[in-house]
C-alpha cells in the first residue's frame, strides 16, 4: 500500500508528475519529491515484482544495454520539402490549392523548425511502451531506456476530460539547450574528452548512449510535433494539426509555445519573419520554421511524394556565412575507401556554432576552388550542413602558396591509391579517389 501511494503521488494519478514537478507551481516542495522518491526506490527493490515500468524510478536510468534493437515503425517517419525563399513558399500554396480543387478554405500550422533529434513515442493505453529513433524513416531503433530519463516527457499521459487512446505514436524533437550545450563542452573539456560540435550532436549524442545514466545526466528536452499512427476507438478522431496540439497539451506533453495557426500563406510568411527575428532570443537553435496543411482531410488528399508529404514544407533560414584562413588540407579515408578532402581552419562562429573543419567534397570541388593552404576563405554553414568553404580569397594569397594535388598514397596504409572517372556525369565527380585495402 504504501509503495502504490508514493508512486501515485509521484506518477500523477494524483495529480500529474509534470504538476508535481512544475517549476513555476509545485504541488509539493523539491525535498519532499526527493524524499518520496528515495522511499519509493526503497521500496521498488524490498518488492520488485511490484516495480512498474513507468514508475517515476526509471528516471534515474535503468541498466546499461548491449546494443540497440531495430524497430519498424507504424507509420513511417516522413521527412521535408525545403523553401529558401518566400517565392516558394508561394508556389507551395498554389500548388496545394491546385491539387485539392474546393474552394475550401485552407489554414496552416505553423511551427519553429527545432534544430534536434526527431524521436517516435508510442503509448499505449496511456503508457510509454516504446520509444524509438527516426532512423531512415521507416525503421528506427529502440532508445525507450533513454527516453525514460527525459523529465519533460511522460511515463504515463495525464488523464483529462480527453482521454487517452488505446495507442499513439507521438513525434517531437529531442534537443538541447544552447547554454546547456556549452556547460556540457566546457566539461567535457576540462576532461580532456571529446567535444560535441554543436547542440544537435551533443542531443544525438546524449541518446544514443547504451548507458542510460549517462543520458540522464545530460539536460535533454523535448517539444512533440507530430502524430503517426492512433488508435482511439470509435468514439474519439483528431481533424486537425492544431487539435494534435491540444490533445498533446491536455496529456502533458510539451509543445512549443511559439507554434500558431495561420489564416493563408501571406500569415505563414509574416510568421517566418517574426520568428526569423526572435531566433538569436532562442534558448535553442531553429534551422527554419515549418507550415502544415491543418486539416487531416486535406493533408489525406493531398498525399506525398517520395518520402515527403505535399502538405508540409520547411522556410529553412538562409545559411550563415563567415571569413577563416585554412591551416591544413588533409586527407580522410572513408568507411569504404574513398579519400576526402578536408580542411582545417581557425575556429570561426557561424551564427552561435564554432566550427574548425569543412569537408571539401572531392578532388574537383579542391580543383573548382583551387583552395590551398593558408589561404583566406568564406565558409557556409547551413543548419545542420556540414560547413562548406564557398570563395577563397585570390587577393589575400601567399605567393609561396601551392596547388594542392590528389595523394598517390593512401595516408592510413601507404597503398598506392586508385583515380576513377566518370566521363558521363562530368559535373558531378570527374574523378573519386579510392583506397583499395
Ligand atoms: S514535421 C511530415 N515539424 O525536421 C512531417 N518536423 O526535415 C515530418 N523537425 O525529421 C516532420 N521541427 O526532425 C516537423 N515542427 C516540426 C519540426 C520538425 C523539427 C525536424 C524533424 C524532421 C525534420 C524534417
């Protein structure tokens, strides 16, 4: 009895562990929680076979794993057309309208594009069951152990007038702050170990870990964003995206306070500026902001193409741009032999984010930009791109400067290096340069 009432205090079915713990308005005082909670895990190991699998106690992380299970997910986790231009954005709208014929009238929902990790929650019957990693869209893998660790995300769906359904798949972005991101560098650091390079690593990072005492350790968030699959009886349906947001919200699921309806295409681009300009006040890094057909009916119509669907799109912000010299150009070997260019540069701050290397992406690319050593270079920054050097600057060159040529040699294993080219696609690869080994 007395483990059943320190765990429904905790858990919510007295009010909700998101109240309880709600720093603006607890319901019981920080030493209290703690209190509960030590007699709770006390108690979880006296009577394991009582210990829940959405007890507040799996916060803490369970035991390490030994490796990740591949999940099939329900639904498929489809991915986004990008605009970079208002002009798309208007074409979108034209080819939606097109496609659907009514006159009916269309809004959109419009929410901040967070710049993390896009993860599958199913619960069933209200419960966390499973959680799982985007993967390549169709199949993921099952990070629940860690997911469990994440404050803001429920164990178990708060029970409101809305009720839970028997099962849903519940999609959002795990991320970090920026703030967050930096304590965890400077540590990291003062450890000697390896640095993240930016907060959607150190989020993918902090996930993908088979311990997961290590990803509770690390500040992970949440915002939900999507639905997949659900199955809620006869009784209940979900029309729109906006009620997704409201349902979620009910449940105790967090949404981010920025996302809006929008009445047409011309209220979704006063919205990209709006968040456009409040984007540096963010504790956390946005790429863009993405717009959503909001009826389920329109969006059924509308379909998809490939693997993205034709009511969705993301206003991705343009790329940021800064001015480095490069120290070195060496050469990496890939997974299956391919040697890469890449460059090493004074650490720069593009747009919040240090970066010191850029991947140059062949030999052409080292030939079209005739980069060398110790030249003076304009790199680019796409959100979660890969930095890229765009212009060298000739005016700024060394004359002792040298052309960079393809190694002969492979650097990790000295085997002489194979050229290949491909006379039919010239502008893309002209030549690859492999290692054989
Ligand atoms: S919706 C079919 N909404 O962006 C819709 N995605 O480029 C698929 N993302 O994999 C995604 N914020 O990781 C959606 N508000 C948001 C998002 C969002 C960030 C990420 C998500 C997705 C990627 C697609």
């Amino acid at each position: 009895f007395k483990q059943k009432t320190a765990y429904e205090i905790l858990s919510g079915l007295v009010g909700s562990e998101m109240c309880i713990r709600d720093r603006d308005n607890p319901i019981i005082s920080d030493s209290e929680y703690d209190d509960l909670f030590n007699e709770l895990l006390e108690l979880e190991a006296n009577y394991p076979n009582l210990s829940f699998s959405h007890s507040p106690t799996q916060r803490v992380g369970s035991k390490p794993l030994d490796g990740f299970t591949k999940v099939d997910h329900l639904t498929p986790m489809l991915s986004l057309e990008n605009a970079f231009h208002t002009k798309d954005l208007q074409d979108f709208d034209k080819r939606i309208k097109e496609r659907l014929i009514s006159e009916e009238h269309i809004s959109f929902s419009c929410e901040p594009k967070l710049d993390g990790i896009a993860v599958n929650l199913i619960y069933k019957e209200g419960y966390l069951h499973q959680a799982t990693t985007r993967g390549d869209g169709k199949t993921g893998e099952d990070i629940t152990h860690n997911i469990k660790t994440i404050p803001s995300i429920p164990l178990s769906l708060r029970v409101t007038e809305i009720k839970p359904p028997k099962l849903i798949e519940i999609r959002g972005e795990v991320f970090i702050d920026i703030e967050d991101f930096k304590k965890i560098n400077r540590n990291a650091k003062s450890k000697s170990e390896k640095v993240f390079a930016n907060p959607r690593n150190a989020a993918a990072g902090s996930l993908r870990q088979l311990d997961p005492k290590i990803t509770a350790s690390r500040p992970l968030k949440f915002f939900a964003h999507g639905l997949g699959s659900l199955d809620y009886g006869k009784n209940h349906s979900i029309q729109t995206q906006m009620e997704v947001f409201d349902f979620y919200r009910s449940w105790g699921l967090p949404i981010n306070p920025l996302t809006e309806l929008s009445r047409d295409i011309n209220e979704c681009i006063s919205y990209f500026t709006k968040i456009e300009g409040l984007r540096a006040q963010l504790p956390y890094e946005i790429d863009g902001v993405v717009f959503k057909v909001n009826s389920f009916k329109m969006q059924e119509s509308l379909g998809q193409v490939s693997r993205a669907p034709r009511w969705a799109i993301a206003r991705k912000f343009p790329a940021e741009v800064g001015s480095t010299t490069v120290k070195s150009i060496s050469f990496q070997v890939g997974r299956v032999g391919s040697i890469t260019p890449v460059a090493g540069f004074e650490p720069l701050n593009i747009g919040g984010v240090v970066v010191s290397h850029a991947s140059i992406h062949n030999f052409d690319e080292i030939e079209r930009l005739d980069v060398r050593e110790g030249d003076s270079v304009q790199i680019k920054r796409a959100g979660d791109v890969i930095p890229q050097i765009i212009k060298v600057d000739l005016s700024k060159r060394h004359k002792s400067s040298k052309k960079i040529t393809a190694p002969s040699k492979c650097p990790s294993c000295n085997l002489s290096l194979i050229h290949i080219s491909e006379p039919t696609r010239p502008e893309r690869i002209s030549y690859a340069v492999f290692c054989l080994k």
